[in-house]
C-alpha cells in the first residue's frame, strides 16, 4: 500500500529496495513522510527524475516497517532530522543526507556521485 503521494515510484518493502538496487547502477532514494522538510526534496527530485535518465528516483514511507535498511544504515546513524536521503553505486551506500535539501545540494551529489 503506498503512502506517500508524491509523483514517484515507492518502494513498499525491504525486498523491494534490495531488488531496486541490483537492477539499477544509481539510485536516489528519499525516505520520507508527507511533511514540510520532505516536500521539497520529492519536488526537486521529480523535476530531476526527467533530466537524469541515469539515475533512478524513488521514495520510501520514513514510517513503514519495511524502511528498517536506511533507518538503521550507519550512514545514517546520527541523523536527527527527516527526510533520510541515500544515494546508491552498484547497491552501495555512495552518500546519505538528512534533512531539507536544495536543488543545488542535491545536483551536487548527483554530479559527484552518479556523473552528470
């Protein structure tokens, strides 16, 4: 059951993530809820998910069970603030970010991880 309304694909299960990640070379995801610090950064990636077909964009529910991988990723280990943000090479962990971010931020990483 989707639980975020945002124009991108979710990732319901941990499985699913695992699948998403053997399948594409660079993944974004960004696990979220439905609140002020988060919309931003689904807005910025849904304008970007049409420039960067290198890249493969998803959201997760910050909240759902299943999203116990990037909740308790070390990365991730002294977040404090949402959205959690992880950027994957080759089903590994490249970048985590937390918080609100800009689309100049996030462009950054993208270029410094994934290439442009």
């Amino acid at each position: 059951m989707k639980l975020l309304r945002t124009g991108l694909p979710e990732i319901e299960s941990a499985a699913e993530l695992e699948k998403v990640l053997a399948e594409n070379e660079n993944v974004m995801v960004c696990c979220g809820r439905m609140g002020p610090m988060c919309f931003p950064v689904y807005n910025i990636m849904e304008r970007l998910e049409k420039e960067r077909s290198n890249v493969k964009f998803m959201v997760m529910a910050f909240d759902n069970p299943e999203a116990a991988p990037i909740r308790n990723a070390p990365e991730c280990s002294g977040f404090m603030g949402l959205p959690f943000t992880m950027y994957y090479k080759n089903g590994k962990v490249a970048k985590a970010t937390t918080s609100i971010q800009t689309h100049e931020q996030v462009t950054t990483i993208l270029d410094e991880q994934f290439g442009k």
